[in-house]
C-alpha cells in the first residue's frame, strides 16, 4: 500500500499579492520564453520564479538560477507572502470550465506521496507501493529539478498521478474517491482562482483528522500512475536517497522522504487526455511531404482539404489498424493519414523534425483548437496523434511514453500549494 500523507501547506496571502491568478504559473513543461518572460512582468511574486527561474547574465550552470529560486523562497516566507497552514491538511481541489459540450468538473487532492525506504531511485514498476512510470524522463531536466530541490528544500508544482480504483470486490464498504473529495468539503468555503480562459479552481485544505485518514486510506488502495511531471518525481527520489545515506532525516513521515503529488481519480467522465500535438520546422507541400514520408518508410493516404478535413484524418488516424498512425498536414491545406509500411520508419516520423506545441491553458475543446490551427492562413506542417484514453495510459509499459502524450485538461497551476521539506 502506499502512503499518501497531509502536509502543512505553504500558500499565498492574498491580502498580500490581490488576485491568486496573477502569482501562479503553468509547469515548467509549457514554459516557453515568451511566457517566462510575461509572468516576470505580471507580478513581482509570481511563482515562475520558483519553478523556472530565467537565467541572468554570467551564470555558468544551474546552480545560480536555484540559489536565486531559494532566495525568493526564504524571503517570501519572511515577508509573510507565503504563509503556513496552521495544520497538516489534504487540498482538495475542483476544477470547472464551460466548453461546448456544457460544465465540466474535475476534482483532484494534493498531498505527499511516501517513498518506501527500499524503493529504486531509477525506475519503478508500479508493483508494491510504486507508482507506475509510464512516461520516459528527461535527464537533464531530472537533474535540474534535483538541484533546485537540495538547495531549496521545497517542492513547487505537483507530480501528477492518476488514481485507479481496484477491482471491485463487491465489498458495500468500497469508496468512490470523487464522492469522498466532494463529500470532504461540504459546508466549507473555498479559495478560488478564475483564470483569463474562464477556468475556476477552487481549493479546500482538509485539516479534520477523521476526514485525512479516510482520504488517504482510499487513496492508498489505488493503482497510481504518473502523467505528468515524471522528472519531479525521480529527483525527489534521488533527493529522499541521497538524505537516507546522509541520515540527514527526522524520523517518521520526514518530509524529504516524500514529493508533493496531485492525484485524480480515473474514474471521471469529464477527465481529458489531449492529443500529441507537434509543428514540423519544414515547409512542404502535399507533393512533397508524400514523397519525403514514402521514401522514409511511409505509406500516406490523401484525407482531403475540406474545412474540418483535421479532425476527419485525427478521427481515421484513431481508428486505423496500421498503428502508430498519424494526422498530417501541409502548408497548402491538405491533410493526410502517415503511418509506417516498413521497419525503416520511426514512430515519431522524425524527418520532419517536429517540435512538441504545448497546450495552454484553454476552454475549447482539443477538436476547436486543431481546428483554428489548420485553418490558420499561414500555416506549417503540422502531426497530430490521437489521443490516448486513459485506460492505455494506466496499461502502458514503464518509460515507453512520452510527456506530450499524457497532458491532462484542464492542468492545475503551479502556486496554489507549495511545500518545504523543512516542515
């Protein structure tokens, strides 16, 4: 079983900062410059200067960008910017959108998931009290996060797990975690976040004792799988290794033996995995993309280049035997099934040389924003791949995803919760 545990949460105090929206931040994933640099400017506490502090002149490695992230930190927390929750809590949180299909909700928890003491610090199976880790990591980002963790001594943005219920046993007694995060928070008042997109986050933290224990018993039951933030989790538990060696921990539930997690339960109708969505830096015509692809080792069929010809070659692309099986599109507005017909080809069709597009923070739905996508005037060359369910995700193999197939919408900004490993 594995342990998911309350902590004493930092948070913003909003008589401090006005509005919550203005100091929080997408995770470091989406963080493009342009958007680092626009969160700099939009208020001096915003958290971008913790998770994705911007490198300043004569820095030689990243150790001076988390020594600058730490002091933001300790001086925050001085000022009373953050302040401490007076006791261990578990944050519930809903989040809700209007889309074109009506209100939508999806509740999560943020909390702090235990590392076993014997747990490998390289890999894990998702058997005993591991999550699962079904997204490949990047190292270089891994060790960025474990630096800015040892010098910080805090977690900043939630590792994001999804929660499967086990089998039914057919057992009365079996919790539904949604109807116990709902049923948690009756009669409390939230604090919200209304983002420029129409999007409410509305977060509960949970301090009654009878109500935590029942949220992390139900919770402790469940099949984790991570989805996001793969490289958080291991340099946290590189970090939880590294201080069992040192014997540099206080004890029972030390907080460096654990990392701060977002869980979701699964079983949501409204829960939403978005589709991989990649731009090619080439230029092509239908013409030439053909010729390129098939002399790769791929076989292409025409869709066509009606208005919604995107989401028929997404749709067929879904449902095609020969998989992986990909939308692509082309600079004269034609759209195309690519799927591999020989062993030369890659899964990732890497002659186009695409680089992920990241997904921000939206209310339209995954079809709406492709669809403006294509229809844009000047436009690139452009792969889409189905979007996985979130049953695939769960079934997947360790380490053979990638990060842009298990973006979850509507994601929870960094900021609303932050935790020190010193409390």
């Amino acid at each position: 079983m594995v342990q998911v545990l309350p902590l004493s949460g930092w948070r913003f105090d909003l008589s401090q900062v006005g509005a919550l929206s203005e100091v929080l931040a997408p995770n470091c994933r989406a963080m493009s410059e342009d958007l680092q640099r626009t969160l700099y400017r939009q208020h001096p506490c915003n958290v971008v200067r913790l998770i994705a502090n911007r490198e300043e002149p004569g820095d030689v490695s990243v150790s001076e960008r988390a020594q600058r992230a730490d002091d933001f930190f300790r001086l925050w927390r001085k000022e009373g910017i953050l302040v401490p929750e007076h006791d261990l809590a578990f944050y519930v949180v809903e989040t809700t959108y209007e889309s074109v299909e009506g209100r939508k909700s999806l509740w999560s928890v943020v909390g702090r998931l235990e590392f076993s003491a014997s747990s490998n610090s390289a890999s894990a199976s998702g058997s005993g009290n591991e999550p699962s880790l079904p997204v490949a990591p990047c190292e270089n980002e891994t060790q960025r996060l474990l630096e800015l963790r040892q010098v910080t001594r805090g977690d900043f943005s939630p590792v994001v797990i999804l929660a499967s219920s086990p089998a039914s046993t057919g057992d009365e007694t079996e919790t539904d975690l949604c109807e116990l995060l709902e049923k948690s928070v009756r009669q409390m008042t939230p604090t919200e976040c209304l983002t420029d997109s129409g999007i409410r986050h509305q977060l509960w933290p949970v301090m009654n004792v009878s109500l935590r224990n029942q949220i992390s018993l139900a919770f402790a039951s469940s099949q984790l799988t991570v989805v996001d933030g793969t490289e958080y989790y291991l340099a946290a538990k590189h970090h939880a290794a590294d201080c069992r060696r040192s014997e540099a921990t206080s004890g029972e539930h030390d907080a460096t033996q654990t990392v701060l997690v977002r869980l979701i339960p699964a079983e949501q109708p409204d829960l939403v995995v978005l589709p991989d969505l990649r731009k090619s830096s080439q230029r092509l015509t239908s013409e030439q993309l053909t010729t390129q692809l098939t002399a790769a080792g791929y076989q292409c069929q025409r869709v066509g280049d009606e208005p919604y010809a995107c989401l028929d070659a997404l749709e067929l692309a879904a449902l095609n035997e020969q998989q992986p099986c990909f939308a692509v599109g082309t600079t004269d507005g034609i759209w195309h099934l690519a799927f591999r017909s020989d062993s030369r080809a890659t899964s990732e069709i890497a002659e186009l040389d695409t680089q992920p597009i990241h997904w921000m923070e939206t209310t339209e739905s995954a079809a709406d924003v492709l669809q403006r996508l294509a229809n844009k005037a000047t436009r690139d060359v452009m792969v889409v791949r189905p979007a996985r369910s979130v049953e695939d995700i769960i079934r997947a193999e360790v380490g053979t995803l990638t990060c842009h197939e298990t973006q979850i919408a509507p994601a929870l900004p960094s900021g609303l919760v932050l935790s020190s490993l010193d409390r």
